[in-house]
C-alpha cells in the first residue's frame, strides 16, 4: 500500500517505529570468489587490461547490495527533496504491521 503525503519532513517519533533492512551483498560461488580476487590484485597493481577492467565490472554489479525478493515486497521507503534540491532516497524501511513478513 502507497502513502503519500505533502509534509516537509518525516518526524522522528514516527520514523523511531519503523525497522530498518538492510542490503546484503550476494555471494560468489568459489570460482568467481578466487577470479575476482585475482582481478583485484591486479587492478591494485596497474595491471590489468580493458577486458579485465571490464570483467571486473561485472563481477562488481552482481555484488551490489540487494534486498530478498521477499523484503523488497514488504519493505517501503521515502522519497523526500534534499536540502541541497536534490532528489533524495530512503528505501528499506518496515511498518510494524510488515515487520514479521520482511524478517522471515
């Protein structure tokens, strides 16, 4: 269920009642875990070429914290103008109601 509303801020009191989730990064299987450390050593030598540069690009977005298909479905967030103008994101955040589901 979507709630908007207009006000400038969330107040605390309300926010202190929500459970924050928290991203997890997924795990490589053994191989990928020994060739993405091999990668590294070698970016952090100078070493390595456009293809492991690129190689090591993928490796990096399949290690992207993510939330459970289960959590994102019963998590929320906001979506607030920062002070600086900008567009800003909260995401992750539980109503009590919700809290069993996004736990489990």
């Amino acid at each position: 269920m979507a709630v908007s509303r207009l006000d400038h801020c969330v107040d605390w009191s309300e926010k202190d009642k929500l459970t924050r989730l928290y991203p997890q990064v997924p795990d490589l299987s053994e191989d990928e875990a020994e060739e993405y450390d091999a990668l590294c050593e070698l970016a952090n030598a100078d070493g390595l070429h456009e293809e492991g540069h690129a190689k090591l690009d993928i490796f990096d977005a399949k290690r992207a914290p993510v939330l459970s298909p289960e959590q994102r479905g019963a998590a929320g967030g906001f979506v607030f103008v920062g002070h600086d103008g900008e567009l800003q994101f909260e995401m992750g955040v539980v109503r009590p109601e919700d809290r069993a589901e996004a736990v489990e």
